[in-house]
C-alpha cells in the first residue's frame, strides 16, 4: 500500500502544486492576505484545485502512456514504465476529479465553475489542443490564468486589467520556454512530440524574447498603475521624513528589478542549462531564481501590509 501510494504521488506530479500558488494572487492584491476568512477560503480553494489537477496529472498520463513509453525521458514514470497498473491509476485519477469539484462546490459556485472549466480545458489540450502549434502553448497559458481566477472568485476579489496582462504574458512566457527546453533536449527525436517538429528553433527565440519583454513591461505597468499609498501611520509615515529626492507613492515599483532579473535568470536557465521543461522544478532547484522570488514576495507583503 506505501508503494502504491508512492507510485501515485510521483504520478500526480507535486511539484506541479506550486502553479497553484497562483490561487493567491486576488488575495494578496487585494489586501485580504490577513483576513482569516478570506485566507483560509483561497487556502481551500487551494487543496480543490491541487487535488483536481494532480488527478488531471494522472489522467493525463493514462492517455499518453503509449508515446510516453517512446520518450526518451518519461519512460521512466511509474505508468509508462509499468510500475503503478492503470487501472489503479483511473480510479484515483476520476475520484480525485469528482472530489476535487465536490470541493470546489462547496467554497464557491463560481471556483467550481472555473474548476470545470479547467477540467474541459485539460480534456481538450490532452485529445486536441496539445497538437496543435500555437493553441498548444496558449491553452497551457489559459490554464494558469484559470487558477488566478479560480481563488479571485472563491472571494469575490478584483483583478486589476494590468495584473491580468501581466499574468497572461507570464504564462506565455513560462509555456514557451518550455517548448523552447523540449526541442533542445529532444533534439532529433521530436517524433516523441510532433508538434516540436512545427516550431522552428529561430521561431521560438523570437516568441521567448517576446513573452519575456511584456512579462516585465506588464508588471511594471501594474505596479505603476496601483493605487497610490496613504500616509496614514505605521512605518511608511518616517519615510515622510526623508528629502524629496526619496519620496514616492509608487513602492510596489521597488519590486521591478527583481522581476526583472527573474526573467533573465529564467532565460538563461533556458539557453545555457536546458532547464525549461519544468518551470515548478526550476524553482525549486535553481537557488538564485528561488531566492529571487521569495526576496519579491516578501517585498510585495511588506509593501502592502507594513508600508501601505
């Protein structure tokens, strides 16, 4: 039983369970990340949607087991490797979606219709979609920005125009790049994945290069456009103490050169390391990406909820 629940969880893919953190994003923008109700409403909504995508994670799998059996690296999971039967792996994966969207009923009539949406999303993209040059990366796109959603509607938060341009970008950016990582690392063999085989390599640098620039300019943009903060107390009253020279309503924009270095250290990962495949992997490997991220998130907690 240990090992069959081993073989599923490697199967279920955690660390894919970071892209959920995205859940967050309404919260914390909206200034409720320390309204308890509305923290452990996303914090639900978080577990739905885990549950619900690590099932689709199996699901998928099932599907593809036949050409992951000729991929040079999936193989080795415990499906296509034969380790975990597949009808073991079916009954989870379908009881995991059902409880998932149980789940997701529950929090919030709205999360449960994202939820849904996903479901059909991940359905077309695994039967369809996925072949496609193009559709492939922006359904893996719309996948994320349906998580953002999914814990802006458990709440009822706003999402401002230019977070969500931003997001939108981010995901491209990170769907991209790991086609960009597939084709090198599959480099003649794109057999294994034919729809590499309709991407040229000069092609992907420029959708690459793209996607990195308005990931930035978007998120500057929005940190831009926040609404101003008010010197009402606390520690951002003593910056009204400091010349002029320092003096700003824009402090989210402090975060700017962080995004920025996290995109080019991304970039490099990508052309120098080949690491692009698995962007949750990334994160948790790559010491200086990591760090970098969680320097950003502190710096955005601090500025909203210390300095603001």
């Amino acid at each position: 039983m240990a090992e069959l629940g081993r073989l599923l969880l490697k199967t279920a893919r955690p660390r894919q369970a970071l892209k959920n953190l995205s859940l967050y994003t309404g919260l914390i923008f909206s200034g409720w990340l320390f309204v308890p109700a509305k923290f452990w409403t996303v914090t639900a909504a978080f577990c739905a949607f885990t549950l619900l995508t690590a099932s689709v994670y199996i699901f998928n799998d099932l599907v593809d087991l036949q050409a992951d059996r000729q991929h040079p690296f999936k193989k080795i999971r415990p499906l296509a490797s034969g380790q975990l039967p597949a009808g073991t792996a079916l009954f989870f994966s379908l009881s995991g979606i059902l409880t998932g969207l149980a789940l997701g009923w529950q929090i919030s009539y709205f999360l449960f219709l994202a939820m849904t949406g996903y479901i059909f999303l991940q359905l077309l993209y695994t039967f369809k979609l996925k072949h496609v040059p193009i559709l492939d990366v922006m359904t893996i796109a719309l996948g994320f920005l349906l998580r953002v959603y999914g814990g802006a509607l458990a709440i009822a938060a706003h999402i401002n125009v230019w977070l969500l341009l931003c997001v939108i970008s981010f995901s491209l950016f990170l769907a991209v790049g790991k086609r960009r990582s597939e084709l090198t690392l599959l480099q003649g063999k794109t057999a294994s994945r034919q729809v590499l085989g309709r991407y040229p390599e000069k092609l992907l640098d420029l959708y690459t290069a793209m996607f990195a620039n308005t990931t930035w300019l978007t998120y500057a943009l929005f940190t831009f456009m926040f609404p101003a903060f008010t010197f009402s107390g606390r520690a951002l009253h003593l910056i009204t103490l400091l010349p002029n020279t320092f003096y700003s309503q824009k402090w989210l924009m402090a975060t700017i050169p962080l995004v920025i270095y996290g995109v080019m250290r991304y970039l490099q990962l990508i052309y120098e390391k080949n690491q692009g495949e698995s962007p949750a992997e990334i994160l948790t490997a790559d010491k200086p990406l990591l760090v970098t991220v969680g320097l950003w998130a502190v710096l955005v907690v601090a500025i909203l909820y210390v300095l603001g």
